[in-house]
C-alpha cells in the first residue's frame, strides 16, 4: 500500500492534481481490503488475487515520489534530504503511530495479541526485515498479526530513504535524469534476474525491499520519462484505450489469479508494474475513464486509503467470525464497514491535520524520533 500517495491539492507530486490517480488508488484499496475481509469470512474463493493491490501501489507510490522530487530538484537546484524526511515523518508516522498505540494497547489488555518485537518493527518501518528475519516458522504468526500488512508500508518507506539519497548523490551530475534512468532500468531488471536464480521458496522473495524494487522502480522510469510522455502529445481516446485495458487487466488479476502460483515472485510483479505504468499513462491524458474514477466514492477512497490500510486489519483481528458469532457475507460487510469508519476517524482526527501542518524539518525529524523512542518504549513495557 502506498504509503507515499499523498496527492492533495498543493502537496501533488505533479504539475497539477489528479483525481483519477485517488481514484486508482480507491480501486486498489478496496481489492486489497475486500480480499482480506473474504479470508477472514469464510469466501477465500472471492477476490483471490486482491493482494497485488499492494503491487500496484507500489508503482504508483515511486511515479509519485520521483515526480515531487523532480519538480523540487527542477524548483531549487537540488533535494533538501531534511525537508523531505520531515515531510514523510509528517505524512506517514501520526497515522502509524497511533495505530500501533491502539494496537499495543488491545494487545496489552484486550483482544489482540501482538508482540513488542512486532509493534516495534512496524513503529521503525521494518516489518518487512521482521518477517524475514523470523523465517518459514514464524511466518504465519508474524503475517497475519495484527500489524502483518504494514510490511509493504516498509517497503516503500526504505525505498523513499534510497531513492532520496540517489537523487542528493545524482543531483550535481551534468546527465542526472540519465543516471537516474539506468539505475531505475538496473533497478527493475536485476531483481527480476535474481528472483530466478533462487530455486526454492523463502520469504526474502516476497517480502524484500530489493526483490520488490522493480515494481517502485517502474514507477521511477515512468516519472522520469513523463515529460516525454506529454510531447508525445497523446489523444484523451488514447487515453481511456491504455486507462481502460490497463484496469480491466488488473481488475482480473484482482478476482482471478490465486495466491499459490510462483510466477508473480518469479518477475510475475514486474509486468504488473508495467501494466500498472500503463495505465497511470491513460489516466494522465484525462479523457473518460480518468474522469470516472477521479468521481466519488473512488476517489474518496483514495484520499482515506493510507488509514484504510492501517487500520483494516486491526479491525478484522477484533471483529472475527468467533467473537461476532457469524461468518461468510455478513461478517464480511460489517467488518469492511467497521474498517471504513475507523479509518475516516483516523483520517479527518489524525493523518489529515498533521499533514497540513506547517513545521521546520529539524523540529518535526525530533519530533517524529522522540515519539517513535516513546511507543517503542511502551511497547517493551506493556508487551
């Protein structure tokens, strides 16, 4: 999920806000919610394939990210590394942070039961390395935790650290843009490479920042080759064309394609990637479908998506078929409806206003480090 997909109006990665890209983001958010609620509810056979959401947040989140770097690095002559870990410890830990108190807390005294080893990873962002590092034993028990999914949030947390650094690294360079691309390029095509090479399962396939870098990297390639995008000045027909097969590939993987086969760890990620690349391309000559899913209640769902991601599985871990006393297509509604209303909560109480505050970078980095040492802390005394 993508943590770094802030695109409200005057903090857009791009020239100018696109609703449509909320939109996308409410398409994958909802395959990703509604296939964990079906896990939980007795309807595995339902949106089998609404995890590679995360996959296509992924894409999305490095477009975005490259983008807003680009415009500040075209804006000042460089990248400001304090502003721009301020503006992500704004955007993404406030929201986190009171997740994993709530979690920390209901674990502690009420109905969850995760460990500190769990909420501590998820306060640093790496639950990722967390998972790996528990192996093939503790996989199970450390997934379907209450803070499992953020792993992906982890991801690309890391990534923004890399790609920030590339670009402070790069920024003096008289071919800066080319050197950006052919690491991009080494970027998406090594990993794919070395997925291939490994012959047997392990969770480092999965849930590695390296192994998943050619699905941001995608989104990279396509922010730095967006201007010549624009000359290539393409029709709003063309547009819905790339837009609308786009989704309608990833709407099918979405429903059909099951968890078991290898391909997607195996580069199967990667032409998602350019699948979804494809389609933030339609979606950005702003014809019919980009106006359609720029429109309510995608969009919506798109501006609340990071709460959304943070809190679903929480709430799923409280409201389970035992404690409700029912399964199946009940269960399911009530609990994305729970999800859902959590999430605005945290949305309009939390993540929203922090984001719109204006703070120096040295005071919010502080900050952000002396509240992660507090929850961390709490988590070792309460857990």
């Amino acid at each position: 999920m993508s943590a770094a997909t802030a695109t409200t109006s005057g903090t857009s990665a791009l020239a100018a806000y696109e609703p449509s890209l909320d939109g996308m983001r409410g398409v994958c958010i909802v395959a990703v919610v509604v296939y964990h609620a079906c896990a939980v509810s007795g309807l595995s056979g339902w949106m089998r394939g609404g995890f590679i959401g995360v996959s296509v947040f992924f894409t999305l989140s490095g477009f975005l990210i490259t983008s807003l770097l680009l415009r500040e690095q075209s804006a000042t002559g460089g990248v400001s590394l304090r502003s721009f870990w301020s503006r992500r410890i704004r955007r993404l830990w406030p929201a986190t942070f009171a997740v994993v108190l709530a979690v920390v807390l209901l674990s502690a005294w009420g109905p969850l039961s995760a460990r500190s080893a769990d909420t501590i990873a998820t306060t640093w962002s790496v639950t990722n390395w967390h998972v790996i590092r528990g192996g093939e034993a503790q996989l199970l028990q450390t997934i379907v935790g209450p803070l499992g999914p953020t792993w992906s949030l982890a991801v690309e947390e890391q990534f923004y650290i890399v790609l920030a650094l590339l670009f402070v690294m790069v920024s003096r360079l008289r071919h800066a843009r080319t050197v950006l691309a052919v690491v991009a390029t080494a970027g998406v095509l090594v990993p794919a490479v070395l997925t291939n090479v490994v012959s047997d399962w392990h969770p480092t396939l999965e849930f590695s920042t390296v192994l998943r870098m050619p699905e941001l990297f995608m989104g990279v390639l396509l922010a730095l080759g967006h201007h010549r995008i624009q000359h290539a000045d393409l029709t709003a027909r063309t547009g819905d064309l790339l837009a609308g097969g786009g989704l309608a590939v990833l709407v099918a993987l979405f429903l059909l394609v099951d968890y078991s086969p290898p391909w997607l760890l195996r580069g199967g990620y990667t032409a998602v990637a350019v699948v979804s690349a494809v389609t933030i391309v339609g979606l950005l000559q702003r014809g019919a479908v980009a106006r359609a899913l720029g429109g309510q209640p995608l969009h919506w769902l798109g501006t609340v998506s990071y709460s959304l991601y943070l809190v679903h599985w929480p709430v799923y871990s409280v409201l389970t078929a035992d404690r409700m006393g029912f399964d199946g297509v009940g269960l399911a509604a009530v609990i994305l409806g729970a999800a859902v209303l959590v999430a605005w909560g945290l949305h309009v109480l939390v993540e929203r206003p922090v984001r719109r505050m204006t703070t120096a970078p040295t005071p919010t980095i502080a900050a952000g480090l002396l509240a992660g040492a507090v929850l961390t802390v709490t988590s070792l005394v309460l857990l």
